[in-house]
C-alpha cells in the first residue's frame, strides 16, 4: 500500500515537471517590451537604458563567462531575492 501511494506520488512529481517544462519551452523568451513594466517594478530606480543593458547582459546567447546568461543559472535572482531580505 505504501509503494503504491509513493508510485502515485512520484508519478504525479514527474508529469507536473514535465509539463511545466514544455509549456515554459513552448512559451519562449519575452521581449524587453513585454518584460519592461516587471523590470520597472523590481528595480524602480533605474532608467530605460540601465534596465535595458541589464536585460541584455542577462539574456544574450554568446559572450564571456561573466555576463553570458546570468538568468540561466539564476544568478541575478539569487542577487535580487538577497537584497530583498
């Protein structure tokens, strides 16, 4: 009976993460438009061009190991979640 309800379980884990995995994969990256009013509201006190050279140091595909992808990795939100605090 217990293997069952952890068979369930982690059946259940598996099938969620899968799914939320395609559907973030069929949604694709957003634009800095479509991003623009988030970012505002994150850091309220940066301008157009400050935000927008954040968002293409997070997001850029080719670059060197200090600024490739940081949201790949998550680094800029580890950073931002920590000054939160």
């Amino acid at each position: 009976m217990k293997t069952k309800i952890i068979a369930i379980v982690g059946a259940t884990v598996l099938t969620l993460g899968i799914g939320t995995a395609a559907y973030a994969a069929e949604i694709g990256p957003s634009s800095f438009k479509d991003m623009l009013p988030f970012i505002k509201e994150m850091h309220p006190t940066m301008n157009d061009s400050q935000l927008e050279q954040m968002y293409n140091n997070c997001h850029q595909k080719e670059g060197n190991s200090d600024t490739r992808g940081m949201m790949q990795n998550n680094d800029m939100m580890q950073r931002t979640n920590a000054e939160s605090i």
